[in-house]
C-alpha cells in the first residue's frame, strides 16, 4: 500500500457494484426457472448488466458524434441527386424513389 499524511491506505481495483434486492431476487428465479442457461452464464447477471451499460454509453456517444458531424456540415443533408444513382434509384416504371 501506500501512506497518504502517515496513515496506511490499501489501494483497491475500484468501487464495488452494488446488487439491489429486487435484482438479486430476480437472478434466483431465473436460475431456478431456467437452470442450463444459468449454468451457461446466460440471463440476467451483474456482469450482463455492466455491459448493457457500457453499450448504451456508446450508443449515446455514437448519437453525439452523429449530432456534431451533421450540425458541422459533414454528414449531408438527405438531398441527393437521384440522376446519379442511375438503377439502385428505380422503382420500376421509371420512377425514382422519393
């Protein structure tokens, strides 16, 4: 460890995640109901939810990323000359997608 003013401090790997009741409860049943998923890690677990948090900081990272390059000019408007498109813009009949 190491001393901060004299005292001892034991470093730790981070701030432990806290499992309420409910969610607790909620993992019992599924193991009970559903004992081969369990077993394979599938179901609600605190590492599944760890991960569909740090995917949905990425989707509004992504969502901000998004929202600047459009608001900066780099990401077009939606308007696009169809005449360039030549057949991926047909219907069929001779009319462009609108």
């Amino acid at each position: 460890g190491c001393r901060v003013y004299g005292a001892p401090v034991r470093a730790s790997a981070g701030p432990k995640m806290q499992v309420l009741g409910v969610f607790k409860s909620a993992m019992e049943d599924f193991k009970k109901e559903f004992p081969l998923f369990a077993k394979r890690g599938w179901g609600a677990t605190v590492k599944a939810e760890v991960w569909n948090g740090r995917h949905a900081m990425f989707g509004f990272l992504a969502l901000w990323i998004t929202a600047y390059m459009h608001g900066h000019g780099l990401i077009p408007g939606g308007q696009l000359d169809l005449s360039q498109w030549g057949r991926l813009a047909d219907l069929g009949g001779n009319k462009p997608i609108p």
